[in-house]
C-alpha cells in the first residue's frame, strides 16, 4: 500500500492518510493512492476518486471542507477505490443509471459514516469536537 497525500493543511494530510490506511486494512486492499486536496472552488461536488492504471488510484477533495465532511468525503471516494480493486465498479459499468440509483454510490454514501465513526473510535478521537454532528 502506497498513499500519498498533496495540498491541504498539516492536520488534513495527517487525518487523510491515517483514513486512508484504515479503510484499506479493513477491506483488505493494497492500492497505490495519490490524495490532493484541491481548491475546487466552482465544482459542486466534494470529492472524486479515478482509476489510473491497475492498481493506482487519484483522489481529489475539495480542502474548504471541515474536517469531518473532508474525512467522510475521503471514506467515501476510498470506497470506490475498494470497489475498483475488486472489479465491483468500471469505467462503464453504471453508465446511464441515475447517480442515486448507482450500487457504488448507495453503498459509498451508506458506508462513509460508519466508517469514520469507526475511524475515529480506533484513533481515539472522540473528544474532538469536530468528530461529532
């Protein structure tokens, strides 16, 4: 598994990489992933994940975000790396299905905050304010 994570603020780049990893072990995939935190100041999305080549992955997520939208954001583009690495989603493969009606989105939406809780549980963090709703 190699991550590595651009832009952003120390704590983002620390908090990113840290998901990173514990999304990867607990799905049991070794990606190549490069993380960019991106001004993305007129795109309405908060995140993307692409697949490069085999086994290399780009994410990109929007910096402006706090700290707990940019990490459920990051849980949730990270599933649909996991969903690449185990041929669950291609490049074409939900093309022309309505993006809330997409299996990859359903389950990247209904996983990201299960999995920062988990996250956050594992990293003791729940003292933080910004780890709660």
């Amino acid at each position: 598994m190699d991550i590595t994570v651009y832009g952003g603020t120390a704590n983002q780049r620390r908090y990113a990489h840290s998901m990173a990893i514990f999304v990867c072990e607990k799905f049991g995939i070794s990606p190549s992933i490069e993380i960019s935190f991106r001004r993305m100041t007129n795109d309405p999305n908060y995140g993307y994940a692409c697949q490069l080549e085999g086994n290399e992955y780009e994410i990109d997520v929007k910096r402006t975000l706090d700290m707990r939208t940019m990490l459920t954001t990051l849980a949730h583009e990270l599933i649909h790396v996991k969903q690449y690495q185990q041929g669950e989603l291609t490049q074409d493969n939900e093309q022309g299905i309505d993006y809330w009606d997409r299996p990859s989105e359903i389950e990247a939406h209904g996983r990201e905050t299960g999995l920062f809780i988990r996250w956050c549980e594992q990293e003791r963090l729940g003292h933080l304010k910004w780890t709660r709703e």
